[in-house]
C-alpha cells in the first residue's frame, strides 16, 4: 500500500490529505480533517493552524475567530507563543480623496 501512495497512484497518505483537500478547495473536508486531528491531539499546532486557514476560506469568520482563541488557549497552557492569527485578505487602505 506505501508504494502505491508513494508512486501517486492511490488515494493521498493520511497525513497529506488536509493539505490535498485544502489545495483542492475543498473547505469542508479540510475542516473535517483537521477537527479529527484536533480530537486525537488538541495541542497540534498545524492542525489548529490549518482549521482556522480553513475555515477563514470558506469564508466561516466567527467560528475561524473561535477556533484561533482555542488554539491560543492551548499553546498557552503549555507555554507556546502562539502565531498571529492570519487574515483572508489584507486589509486595503482608504482610497485618497
């Protein structure tokens, strides 16, 4: 099954679906896979990372907001500095008069 994986021609190894979801635009299975990773391991950096990213996407503000204050939460509890939580787009500044 590895050398299948390996060669590209099966289904993409567990550990890279998120990431083949996400460049798929698939928003709610990249949600889905990262809320699975976050039950097994609720101090996984990437996957907390990626559901905010995620849910940011599919344009989901309020709950990628929650998501981010629950990631922060869990990296303080053990002493990790938390990443800044990232925009879907930047803000624009006003148009000069």
């Amino acid at each position: 099954m590895q050398a299948l994986a390996a060669s590209g021609s099966a289904r993409p190894a567990a550990a890279d679906r998120p990431a083949a979801a996400a460049a798929s635009g698939l928003h709610d299975a990249t949600i889905r896979y990262r809320l699975r990773a976050l039950e097994r391991d609720s101090y996984d950096e990437g996957a907390h990372l990626g559901l905010v990213s995620a849910l940011l996407a599919a344009a989901r503000h309020g709950e990628a907001r929650r998501a981010y204050h629950d990631y922060v939460a869990r990296m303080e509890e053990i002493g990790v500095e938390p990443a800044p939580l990232a925009t879907a787009e930047p803000r624009r500044a006003p148009a000069a008069a």
